[in-house]
C-alpha cells in the first residue's frame, strides 16, 4: 500500500507549509464522473490549501432521457457548477459531446492545451480500462497530454463503479476520505438529473468502505499512478 506522495499533499503537513502549494487537475468525461470518482480527494487537496480544477470533457447531453442535447447541457452545466462549488473548485468545460467523444490530434492538442493552461503539479483522470467510451476517450487524451507536455506532472487515474464500469484496477495509493465524505456525496447529490442514489448503488459506496479496509481508515478512494518522467518527485515535498 502506497499513501505517497498524495497523502502527503493532503495531509496536515501541508496545510502549515503554504510553499507546497500544488495546482491540481482532474479530468472526467461527464459531470459527476469526477465528483463520484475522486471528489473526497479533490475535497481534501483543496481544504489543505491546493488548488484544484476540473475539466469535464463533456457536458452531459446525451444524459437525461426526453430532454434536447441543448436542454440537458444546461441542466447538467449548472449542477456541474453548483457541485464544484460544494468541493471548491474550478469548472472547465472542454466542448466535447456526450456518447459523441472524439480522439484525434486536434482533440490531443486541444486537452494538451487546457492542461497547460493549468500548470498542473498532479492531474486526475478515469482509468483506461473502462467499459464507457467518454470515460475511455478522457483518459486517452489526458495521457496523451502527459505524455507530449515540456513541464512534467503526476498523473493519477481513479476508479468509478468498481467491477461494472471499472475494469482490472489495482490501486498503488489510497487517500483517507473520512473527513470529506459527506462534502464528496453533497457535491454528488448536485447532480440531481442523475439520480446520486443510483450513483451511490452503483458500487460506490462499497469502494470507499473497502478501499478504507485496504488501507486502514474509515473510507477512503484508491488511485493508480502512472510511473515515468520523475513522476515520484512529490514524495520528498
């Protein structure tokens, strides 16, 4: 089991060292992907003093049954909004269609583009084994992104639905999520045209009891770090 290097980003150390202020990112293919994914880590960074966006690579439109593309991105735009508020964080709309996702060069360079933008320390995104294309398509062309940047940061990918769309994830760090629990399903409940008790049912209240048991705490989410371009160098902030 690995708590390094984001345990300690998102511990109390880091709250008394204003100088270890870190820029984070996460990618998810729709809102809520992120919230329900890692928004109690998201929620942890940001109370220890970090500062954290999420990009949505789509805005839902293909995710409310009887509303318009048009209708649906609206609604979900705003609970999307009304959720990064709840954990505190930015909301960046990437322009891409729900169930329409697209990777090619332009969409790498578009993603390699907002990331930059960000300066990203750490940068969150879904897991590429996945049995949802848009999630599959947001970390394609985040990894992709890490791959190309000039400034190398760490990536993270995280886990949603456990054993339904999740594939084959074994997770090398965990963070204790009790304190921000409640802050994390708050920020899910936003998404109301999503039914957060289906999403909660949808393994996730399971994953952050056994990822809690794996890792010795109450509740917490597991990650899988991507190795390679220096990527342990946050372990010795």
């Amino acid at each position: 089991m690995a708590l390094l290097p984001l345990s300690y980003l998102a511990g109390a150390k880091a709250k008394q060292q204003k100088a270890s202020k870190k820029k984070i990112v996460c990618v998810g293919g729709h809102p809520d992907d992120p919230e329900s994914g890692c928004g109690g880590t998201l929620a942890k960074l940001v109370n220890a003093g970090h500062d954290v966006s999420i990009i949505y690579l789509t805005t839902g439109e293909a995710g409310i049954e009887g509303k318009s593309h048009a209708e649906a991105a609206a609604i979900r735009k705003q609970e999307a909004i009304n959720a990064c508020t709840v954990l505190k964080t930015k909301p960046i709309f990437a322009g891409q269609i729900d169930g329409d996702t697209i990777v090619n060069n332009e969409w790498f360079t578009k993603i390699q583009q907002l990331l930059a933008a960000e300066a990203p320390d750490i940068v969150f995104t879904h897991w590429p084994l996945d049995t949802h294309k848009d999630h599959r398509a947001a970390c394609q062309l985040t990894l992709q992104a890490w791959i190309n940047s000039d400034t190398p940061f760490d990536l993270y990918f995280f886990e949603v639905c456990m054993g339904e769309q999740t594939m084959l994830f074994r997770a090398t760090d965990y963070i204790d999520i009790t304190e921000t629990q409640e802050q994390k399903k708050k920020a899910v409940y936003c998404h109301t045209s999503q039914d957060p008790p289906g999403i909660y049912s949808c393994g996730h209240t399971d994953m952050e009891v056994f990822r809690g048991r794996e890792s010795g705490f109450h509740a917490a989410e597991a990650f899988v770090r991507m190795t390679g371009r220096g990527n342990a160098g946050l372990a010795g902030v």
